[in-house]
C-alpha cells in the first residue's frame, strides 16, 4: 500500500520501543496474523509515543509549548475501502492527520474521500510524500521534471524553495534560471541530487567505495554495511543518515495542533448540544471539568476470548477506574431514557499496538481503553459522569460507505447460542457491520465488502400506477408510483431531508393538496387527493400498511424499496371502522402501484481506480468485462510509466477481483474502490 505501518514502525523506534535496526519488518501496528499474511492494515490500531525533545530542536518551534516532553497518540489506519470504516472511526478521535501519499502512484481515490471526511470534521492534514527511491528507480526522473515537482522539503532554509536557483559554477543565487547547464534550483542541487545519487548508488554494488565516500562529504557516517546490497543498503543508509522519524516528529509537533488547540474550534462540530457548560467544558479540554468521553470502537481482548475493550478520547473531565459513567447510546434523545444506561468502569487503560497498560486515570485530549463496557456497549457512544443528565451526546460518526454487501448465515451444528455469541461479537469488532434477523428467523451480515459474499438488491420503478380495491368491504384506496427525483432521495440519504416541511420538495403539476403521510427511508407517500375525501381516521392504517410493505421488500426480489413516490389519490370508504382490511387495502395498493410501474432492479456499483504499467492494461480490461465492468476512462500519468484506468464495477462482482489482479502482475496492481450507490440493471 502506501508505507503507513512502517513509517509508524519508525516512529515507534524513535521512542525506543523497539530497536532501530528492526523498525522496517516489525510492522507493530498490524497485530492480526491475517495482516502479516496480507502485508496491509485491517483493523486500525492506536499507540502512544513519548518523546522528549531538546530546547535546540524545539527553537523553532512557534506555537505554545509547556515543556520539552510530548506524547503523541498515533492511530495506524488501514488504507482499503472495505475498512474505511476503521479510517472513520480514528477520525472521530483524532484532531490531525498524516497523509500518506506514494510519490509515484499520487493521491488515490480513497485518499481523496478520506481527506474529504478529514476536512468536514475540522481535523488538519498534514502531507508526506513516500517512496522517494520510486522516482529514481522507476521513473528516471530528468532534472527538469524535478524541477517541475518543486519539492518543500525545509522551511528553514528557505532559498530551498520557490525561484530560487544556485549555480554552481558562480556560486551565486537568483531569482530565475539562467539557462547555464549548473544553474539548478536550489532543492534540485541540495536536496534531490544527493538523495539521487545516494540512492542510485546503494542500488549498483559495484559503486561501495564512492558511496560511503559521498556518505562522508555529506556529513553522514555508516560504521557498519553489515555486507547488505541493493535495497537493504538503502534502507540502512537512509534510516541513518535521513531517519524518517526526525521529519514526521517536526511536521507533528510544529504544524499540528494539541488538543487544547483544536478543541477551541472543533467544539461546534463535536459536541451535539447547545453552548453550555459541557459545551465550555470540552473547548478549553478542561481536566477538572464535567466527563465528556467518546467511545469511536471496541477492541476485541485477545487474553479474555468474546470480551472487549472500548476505545475512545476524553474530550473534557476525568476518567477513573471504578468510576461510574453515564451511557449515552447512538439512539439516545436529550431528556429521554431511550438507550441510556449506567455502568462501572472496571479499569482503564493507555492503549500501545499490540499491548495496554494499566493507569488509574485518563484526563482530557487522551486516548484511553476501559474494560467491562462491553455488556453495554455495542459500538459508538457518548460516556458522563452519572450525575451529569444534562448533557448531551457528541455527534455520530459520518462513514464514508455504507454497508451495501449482505451474507445470509446459518448454524452449522446447531448450537445456536454460541452463534448468536458470535454473531453479537462480529457487530461488536467493526463500527460499519450490521447483524439482522429477516423472515423465516435468517441471519443476515451486512458490510461494506471485502470478505463478504453477496450484494443486495434495491428496487425502484419507471413509471405510473392506479388502484387497489377490497369488493368484500367496498373500501377504494387509488393510488400512483413514480421515481422520486434523485436529488430528493440523496438527501433523505443524508438525512438533509426529513419530510417535516412541504416546502422543501418541487411538487409537479398534480400535487394539489399535498401532504407528506409517511417518510420511511428513500421513499415517501403522499396525499395529492382532492378536497376532504381523506379522513385522518385511516390515515395511521395507510401508514402501517406503507411500513409493512417498504420493510417486507419490493415485489420483484423481495428486497427494500428505494427511491418511489406513492401518491394517494383517492379514497372511498363504505366502512370505517374495519381497519383491518384498510390496512390491507393499503399493502396491497402499494405492490400492485408498483407493479404497473415498471419497476427495475437496482444493484450497487463501485467506481475502481487503477494504476498500471501499459503492459498489464489488457489483462486489466479483460478481467473488468468478465465481471460486467465498464471502463469510462484511461489514460497516461504524465512523465511515468503508468496509466490510470477508471471503472464502474457492481460489488457482487467485485469478490476477488483484487486478489486475481495481483497474480498476472505480479502484485504490481491494487485497485481503489469507492461506493457510488446503487444503478439500475
């Protein structure tokens, strides 16, 4: 992927948790043997690093700072769409970001949505650009595309940056390029040539002498090869003469903000109550104010087997062992007891990789993991002291995806208990999968890909309808189906719609009288009736039948509905007080309005990134129309070697694709994928 684990690695090794020389294949943060096997993140994982820093280091620095020590909570996120789940959850908690981008590969589609997600939440990016020896080894850069790149490596010598040129023949500097074959810009001559050359030379064994030669004019002093050659004695030599870490500590702590910082302006955007105390509470990231803690995960115990830890931040307060904490669930409502508990702490924790430690408190802008929540907790949720009942939840996470893949399971030998356990402990380990019971008592897993086996379905419809009549009662409900306008239906998606206001939706020509009955999701009735022929009386049975049928499936696949506006147009009651039948007049109106409506399958799509060398392009697009891909665009990277192919993939059809990509190329091609929404079949 991009390197994210081992720059962490490299971080960690700073500290002095791990030994230097081991840093690039310990990979601490990919705890799961599934990750070592697959070689990238999966699940996201937080460590903490103390650092103690010198005052000539930090002269620099021109933030506030109390103190030479720093503690930094690093969360190693994963980089595929089938765990952006994981990626949103660490957001919730975190106020800044590295962004990893390969210097050749560019920034990715999942980069892009990630960093959108970043933004939205107020949450500061910082950029680093990885693999710098791709440029050299896989490109061949010319000098003037090195030019072109205008690298910023340092800002404290700032001729290294902007039309700055240096000749090295006159030993002068200028504003512009003289067109002298030694006029270079000054990154160019300091900064690119000397990493080039160094890193040319690691790679051809026959050079050893004048590389540690150039080494010591460089200032840089390898006492030991240890015999490496090729890339091994890059990576030693780069990790001792450029470390990674000194880089990533400098762009952390000098242009990154500390909680107390960034929680003055991303109060608004965290906190989902008025401005009052909590509110005060959290912007200052006040210790010794009123608990205000975000649980964003629950992190599976690996000594106590179906036990887990819920991670989260403490935004205001204190947290204790023993304490006891205010549960506010994601279905809670200020004043209401729905999804509200009250729970004890059994022991809190500082969370690092692969391991915890114990601490008797965690106070505001840290990272803690406390035990014995999990009876309680299922995933997200906003923790209290017991007496605060005022306060009110942070806001819920916003996922990037949605979990559009389902897999119906069953018990293989009938314990059916333990498979419950099971079932209850998956909906636990990740924030995005969803465990359901349907018809027939079956088991349904949703998620949002990946190790899923099966896409749903969607129904929608193209057309208009008529009636439903009950002849035993002589009830008439008549009523119509036709799409819904696509915008309105993103909206509900987002909730920017909640059908309180008539206003708010573009009516066409036949909607007098209109008014919103029900709103269950991407679809909505509507009574377009005529004068007051539509008692209120039934009106809760309509609604009941609606609820029935929008969550009993469409008639095509028996799948949920998306996307259909029901117009009640006419109702002609001989008796009212059978609501019964009304209630079925109602069910049976909508399947048959969608039936005359030409209703069509939805299923949902992917759209793939990929970039490949021109070789593989036909292996590529073979493998795409296998799969009923579509290829809407392809072309060159300009002054690399590799094409960037874009593509609609439907998600039923995208089980393996990655894995049969990386066979014929040699595990040189890993697509990106982002999920679109659904697309009529």
């Amino acid at each position: 992927m991009r390197g994210k684990s081992i720059l962490t690695d490299s971080l960690v090794a700073a500290a002095g948790n791990i030994p230097q020389e081991t840093a690039p294949n310990v990979r601490m943060t990919d705890t799961q043997a599934d990750e070592r096997k697959r070689g990238f993140s999966i699940k996201s994982t937080d460590i903490s690093l103390c650092y103690k820093f010198t005052d000539e280091y930090l002269k620099n620095f021109e933030g506030e700072h109390d103190g030479n020590e720093y503690i930094i909570y690093l969360i190693d996120s994963p980089g595929h769409v089938d765990f952006s789940a994981e990626v949103t959850a660490a957001l919730c908690i975190t106020d800044g970001a590295l962004v990893v981008i390969d210097c050749i590969e560019g920034v990715c589609l999942l980069t892009e949505t990630v960093l959108r997600l970043a933004l939205g939440e107020r949450i500061r990016p910082v950029l680093i650009l990885n693999k710098i020896d791709r440029c050299f080894l896989n490109l061949k850069l010319t000098m003037m595309n090195a030019d072109k790149c205008n690298f910023d490596e340092s800002e404290m010598m700032k001729m290294l940056w902007g039309d700055n040129f240096y000749d090295t023949e006159t030993r002068e500097w200028t504003q512009k390029n003289t067109g002298a074959a030694t006029c270079k810009r000054g990154f160019v001559q300091f900064c690119y040539v000397p990493i080039k050359q160094i890193i040319n030379n690691c790679m051809m064994n026959t050079k050893k002498k004048y590389l540690h030669s150039r080494l010591k004019d460089l200032g840089a002093t390898i006492t030991k090869d240890k015999g490496l050659t090729g890339k091994p004695l890059m990576q030693h030599i780069m990790q001792t003469w450029l470390p990674a870490a000194t880089a990533l500590h400098e762009m952390m702590i000098f242009r990154l903000p500390s909680p107390h910082s960034a929680q003055r302006y991303r109060v608004e955007t965290l906190y989902g109550g008025p401005s009052d105390a909590y509110a005060n509470a959290i912007k200052e990231c006040d210790p010794n104010g009123p608990l205000i803690l975000y649980v964003s995960k629950m992190i599976p115990d690996a000594s106590d087997k179906g036990r887990f830890f819920a991670f989260g931040r403490v935004f205001a307060g204190k947290i204790s062992t023993g304490m006891k904490v205010r549960i506010m669930g994601p279905n809670y409502k200020h004043g209401e007891q729905q999804d509200l508990d009250v729970h004890s702490v059994k022991k809190t924790f500082i969370w690092m990789g692969n391991r915890h430690v114990a601490v008797e408190d965690v106070p505001s802008g840290n990272t803690v993991a406390m035990a014995d929540l999990d009876l309680i907790i299922t995933k997200s949720v906003t923790l209290t002291n017991e007496t605060e009942v005022n306060a009110h939840p942070i806001r819920a996470m916003k996922f990037s995806v949605s979990p559009v893949v389902r897999i119906a399971v069953s018990c293989a030998d009938s314990d059916l208990r333990e498979f419950l356990k099971g079932l209850k402990r998956l909906s636990r380990s990740d924030p995005m999968v969803v465990c359901t019971i349907e018809e027939k008592r079956q088991h349904i897993i949703a998620g949002a890909g990946g190790f899923s086996l099966k896409s749903k379905s969607c129904e929608t419809v193209n057309s208009k309808f008529s009636y439903n009549r009950r002849n035993r009662i002589h009830n008439l409900l008549k009523m119509e189906a036709s799409p819904m306008n696509e915008q309105h239906v993103n909206d509900i998606d987002k909730w920017l719609l909640d059908g309180s206001r008539d206003e708010e939706f573009a009516w066409d020509d036949n909607g007098l009288g209109k008014k919103i009955l029900y709103f269950p999701g991407p679809n909505m009735v509507v009574n377009i009736g005529k004068g007051d022929r539509y008692p209120d009386s039934i009106k809760e049975s309509i609604v009941v039948g609606f609820q029935f049928a929008s969550k009993k499936y469409g008639v095509l696949a028996r799948e949920n509905m998306r996307g259909i506006f029901f117009k009640v147009c006419d109702v002609i009651l001989k008796n009212r007080d059978h609501v019964t039948d009304i209630l079925d007049a109602s069910t049976n109106a909508i399947y048959a309005s969608q039936l005359t409506a030409k209703p069509r399958l939805l299923e949902t799509v992917y759209l793939v990134e990929i970039q490949s060398r021109e070789s593989y392009l036909a292996e590529i697009h073979r493998e795409l129309n296998n799969r009923h891909g579509n290829v809407f665009k392809e072309m060159p990277r300009e002054g690399t070697p590799l094409y960037k192919i874009k593509a609609w993939l439907p998600v039923v059809e995208s089980f393996g694709f990655s894995g049969y990509l990386q066979g014929p190329t040699n595990d040189d091609v890993f697509p990106q994928c982002e999920s679109l929404g659904d697309d009529a079949v």
